[in-house]
C-alpha cells in the first residue's frame, strides 16, 4: 500500500522546536524527492523544505536558518526539524513525494500550532 504517514506536529509555544516525521511505504523511497508543504487558514499551500534523492536541500526564504529537512533511506523517513517556530509558522504541514517522473504523493497532513 502507498502512503506518506507524518507524525510530531503539536502545540508548542513560541521560540519552541518540533521535529516532524513522514513514513513512506510502498514506494522506492530512495528514488524520490521528498518535500514537506504547509497550508495556514486562508492561505495556499506552500513548500517550506525539500530534499532530493541526493540528498539535495532547499528551503522556503522564511524558515531558512530555523529549519532543517533530512532523511534516513534505511527507514524510508524523511524529517523536518523546527527551530525558533513563530506564530505565522501555525499551519497544516503535508509531506510530499515526486518522482523523477512525475508521480506526486501527499500524507494526511499534521497540525503545527505556535501559541503561547
């Protein structure tokens, strides 16, 4: 069975960390870009970090420097980990998955809150 599973969202204050997760199956994880997208109430859905299957990284200009994208092939995961997380950082993140031809898979999405 296909499907990206993410895992670590949460509540956490302002100035806080979260490290998310996304579980790949069914796929050859190791052949695909893995990105993770975020979706605020009233906003459209935007990449925040990707990583190739090189191991290539990018990062959106507002969570660069707060925010590092990793993955472990060995257990077909691909993480987020965010640092000094703000308000305007609340949103819905989805965990993604291209492939060199064009298959495109999404996770259920995990919910990040960034209150005090």
């Amino acid at each position: 069975q296909v499907q990206l599973v993410e895992s670590g969202g949460g509540l956490v204050q302002p100035g806080g960390s979260l490290k998310l997760s996304c579980a790949a199956s069914g796929i050859i994880f190791s052949t695909y870009t893995m990105g993770w997208y975020r979706q605020g109430p009233g906003k459209q859905r935007e990449l925040v970090a990707s990583i190739s299957s090189g191991g290539n990284t990018n990062y959106a200009d507002s969570v660069k420097g707060r925010s590092t994208i990793s993955r472990d092939n060995t257990k077909n995961t691909v993480y987020l980990q965010m640092n000094n997380l703000k308000p305007e950082d609340a949103a819905v993140y989805y965990c993604n998955a291209a492939s060199w031809y064009g298959r495109a898979l999404w996770g259920q999405g995990t919910q990040v809150t960034v209150s005090s």
